[in-house]
C-alpha cells in the first residue's frame, strides 16, 4: 500500500526547509525572538505586542488549517509524487507563504488593512512555530479520513475566529479585498 504519511526522512528534510526559511528571514532582518526577551514560548493575547514575535500564539492555530489544505491539494499527486516528497513539497510552499508574509510590502499592507495595527512583521521562532503548525495540520490530515479532515478544518477555523477575530479564509479575504465591516469587528474585538 502507497504510504500517506511521510517518514523520518522527509520529516528531515522538511526541517531542512525551515531551517533555509529561518536563514531567509535572518537575512532580511527579522529578529530572532520579541524584543521584550521573555522566554515564554506561547502567547495567549492577540494584540498585544508579543503577538508573533515568540514561538506560538493565537494566530498560530491559523496555519493548522494550512496543512489540512496542502495534503488534499497535493494527495491526488500521490501517483507521481512519494508521500515524503508531497509533504516537503506542502512545507516548501508555505514556507514560500512565511517568506512573503515578511517581505516589508506584505507587512505594510497587513498594518494597514488589518487588524494588526503596529505589526512588525513576525519574528523567526514565530514564523517557525507557524510551519510547524501547517506540518503539525498536514500530518493530521494524513492520518485522518478526508470528512475528518474537514470537520477539524472547520473546527480550527471556528476555533481562530472566536481567539483572534482571525482565520485562514477571513485572513485571505480581507488580504485580497479590505472589507471595512470586517475590520470594524476585528478592530472591536481588540483590548
Ligand atoms: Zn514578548
């Protein structure tokens, strides 16, 4: 039976594609950590200022939802390509994604059209805590039936709305086309 699941070896190499991200985020000037030097690897306020600057906060669970997506989009390719070679190929595309989200263009647009006001751009530990949570969705989408996988879609997506006013198809819509009624809400439910 074709594996679905990658193995240790892909699982190395996607580590390798993170850890080229990291470079590339460095390399751009992203810090390593929140200026604030605070060791806590989570961060429960989604606007305050250490909201993607540690490891993981609310806007984190937005990327599980990332993985769940990239395994149904790739796993009709499981003739051609291996199940280790679709998962590095899932990591590699977001974090093409992280890459971009950090370019001062894409961060100059979010401050303004979104919610996150005085935002930054991420720092690398959070950018990578955001690849281990779509590698994190990939790899329960490869465990789980493809119904399954939506419920949890769904789930985490709800879940993203109710902690952060935020989520995977309201972060793509709002980025695409600003919607003041959204913002509004966004803008509300802050402090
Ligand atoms: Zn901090």
């Amino acid at each position: 039976m074709d594996a679905e699941r990658p193995s240790p070896r892909g699982r190395a190499l996607a580590a390798a594609v993170g850890a080229s991200l990291a470079a590339v985020l460095r390399s751009r000037g992203r810090r390593w950590w929140c200026r604030c030097g605070l060791a806590a690897p989570w961060v429960s306020d989604a606007w305050g200022p250490h909201n993607s600057q540690h490891l993981a906060d609310p806007y984190t669970i937005t990327h599980v939802p990332h993985g769940l997506l990239l395994y149904a989009l790739l796993r009709p390719l499981r003739g051609r390509l291996s199940a280790d070679s679709r998962f590095v190929l899932a990591v590699g595309l977001e974090s093409a994604w992280e890459a971009f989200e950090n370019t001062e263009t894409v961060i100059g647009h979010y401050r303004k059209t979104t919610a996150a006001q005085g935002y930054v751009g991420d720092s690398v530990a959070n950018s990578l805590g955001d690849l281990a949570a779509c590698a994190l969705g990939y790899e329960v989408a490869s465990r789980l039936p493809a119904r399954a996988s939506a419920a949890v879609f769904l789930a985490l997506e709800g879940a993203a709305l109710a902690a952060c006013r935020d989520g995977f198809v309201l972060n793509v819509l709002t980025a695409v086309l600003p919607m003041e009624g959204v913002k509004r809400w966004q803008s509300a439910g802050r402090g």
